[in-house]
C-alpha cells in the first residue's frame, strides 16, 4: 500500500473513530460528575470509582504505551506520553478527538515519506488552531481571538516558509493578516488596547522551544565537562 493510500485510509479512520465518539456522546454525558474544585482538579473522573473502572483504564493505559513502543522497537529492527481526554461529544471535544487520531497517524507515518509532507504537516498544524477557537467559543469566553490569531501566527512566521508558496502570495497572507488582527480586535470588545494578546501563544511556545534548546545545550555542556577515562 502506497503512502498516499495509507494517509487517506487513516484519515478515514479518523473520522469513523470521531463518529463513534459522538454516536456514544450520551453514554458519559449521563455520568453525574463532582462539583469543579479549582485548576488542580480533573472534573471528567467517575465519582465513585470501582477497581474494575481503575483496572480497566490503567490496563488499557500500559497496554497502549507498551504496544506503541513494542511498534517503535519493531520497525527499527526491520527496516509519546498521552494523557487521558476527556470523553465528551460537544463540538470542542469532537475537533479534540479527531486532531488527536491524526496526530496518532502521523506518528505512526514516521518512516513513511508521508510524514513530512508539506501540505499534510501545515493541516496539521493548522487544526489545532481550529480546535482551540472552537473550544474558547464554546465555552462562551471573549478571548478567542487570542488563540485565532496566535495560532495563526505561528503559521505564518514558520509553516508558511515550508510551503511551495511565492513571495507575492506569502506577502498577500502577511497583509490578510495583519488586517484582520486590526478588523477583529478593532470591532469586538476585546478592543485595539488588548492587540498584544496575539503574543502570548507565539511567545510561550518560541519561549519553551527556547528553554529546551538552553537545557540540552547544559547537558552537552555538562557531558563535555566530565573527566574521559582511559
């Protein structure tokens, strides 16, 4: 099976798999959860959990981890942490779920040239931006534009230099932009005085890329440092 083939069916999947999820939204909608306690709190849990809910869940847990390294292992010889989601059918929810299978299928595409297709990479970066908007939306808060353009603006400072685009369209995207972070800041309530909120995404994620580049470069710092045995 050709890669594209592979790319297409799994999407396929993707979508079949999503649909599930909304066909059973109602299964865990019904579940009474406990009052919401604070950030430290994970409203999605059982309320009163049984070891066969825990043993369950944990033994599925392992054995998706141990599977995918088992996969990892097997294909280096021939040729990720993930938390548990909650598992609601709201549109949020729904865009979550299909992000997450596709980010699964690209994992599982990593020897395939698929993988780092242009296009197939910008969907993907660009979908989270879908479920982010779609979530801050739901949730009836104002701030989406601050995911909406912050979002986008990464794409346009990055994944859009890896795309087969010329330098008069990259500058028609730049001016589309840049005009309507004015529009829409301009005529909602956040208001042109809270423009800057489209730096925060793109700050925190340069930010952590840069924290992680400055501790590796510790470590080989720390590596070189120590004494070489003869």
């Amino acid at each position: 099976m050709t890669g594209r083939r592979v790319l297409f069916l799994g999407i396929f999947v993707s979508i079949l798999l999503t649909y599930a999820i909304w066909l059973g939204g109602s299964i865990p909608a019904s579940i009474i959860k406990l009052p919401d306690q604070g950030l430290n709190w994970y409203y999605w849990k059982l309320p009163n959990p049984t070891f066969w809910s825990r043993a369950t869940a944990w033994s599925m847990y392992l054995g998706h981890q141990f599977s995918i390294w088992a996969c990892i292992w097997w294909a280096q010889r021939s040729q990720l942490k993930y938390k548990y989601h909650p598992m609601e059918a709201t549109l949020g929810h729904l865009v979550g779920f299909l992000y997450m299978f596709l980010l699964l299928l690209q994992s599982s595409l990593i020897f395939n040239r698929t993988h780092v297709n242009r296009w197939w990479t910008f969907t993907l970066e660009i979908s989270v931006l879908l479920h982010s908007v779609v979530v801050s939306w739901m949730l009836g808060q104002s701030k989406w534009p601050t995911f909406l353009f912050g979002f986008l603006g990464i794409l346009v400072l990055t994944q859009l230099h890896g795309l087969p685009v010329g330098i008069s369209t990259k500058r028609i995207i730049y001016g589309a932009f840049l005009v309507s972070v004015l529009a829409v800041y301009g005529l909602t309530e956040r208001g042109l005085g809270r423009i800057y909120e489209v730096t925060y995404i793109p700050l925190i994620e340069f930010g952590l890329v840069g924290a992680i580049y400055l501790i590796f470069l510790l470590i080989l710092w720390t590596i070189s440092r120590l004494p070489i045995k003869t």
